[in-house]
C-alpha cells in the first residue's frame, strides 16, 4: 500500500471566501470555533479532513498536503 494523504490544508488571500465556496460546492462543514481561529473542515462520508488558513501577506493561495509514513527517516 502506498503512503495515504491523510490531512490536508488550503491556504487563501481570503479564506472565509474559500471556506464558503467550497462548503457549498461539496457540501464540506467548515467550523472556525477554535483556539487558532482557522476553518476546520468535515469533507464527510469517509472523506479526509481538512482546514482552511489565511496565507501569510506575502504568500499565495497554495494546498499542503499531510502524508502517513511509518518512518519519515525511509522516505528522507
């Protein structure tokens, strides 16, 4: 079996456009009631969570991806 993505995160210049966008496209939960304010996401149905944070000033609008290894030093 391959290495799963098993979180991810969106980074946008306006991430509450983002969050809403997308909760409406997919149907995603988007709940920001948390102690670092970012967009927390419930894809549903099996789907891998997720959330939404503003990009620092100078960045852009990017996804990180979070990758499930059983030894991050065999994949250095």
């Amino acid at each position: 079996m391959g290495c799963p993505v098993i979180e991810w995160q969106l980074l946008a210049k306006e991430p509450e456009v983002a969050a809403s966008f997308y909760a409406g496209l997919f149907g995603w939960t988007v709940d920001s009631n948390n102690a670092l304010g970012y967009g927390r996401v419930q894809t549903g149905a099996g789907g891998i969570v997720g959330g939404i944070w503003p990009s620092p000033r100078q960045g852009h609008n990017l996804v990180q991806l979070f990758i499930g290894v059983d030894s991050v030093p065999e994949y250095h």
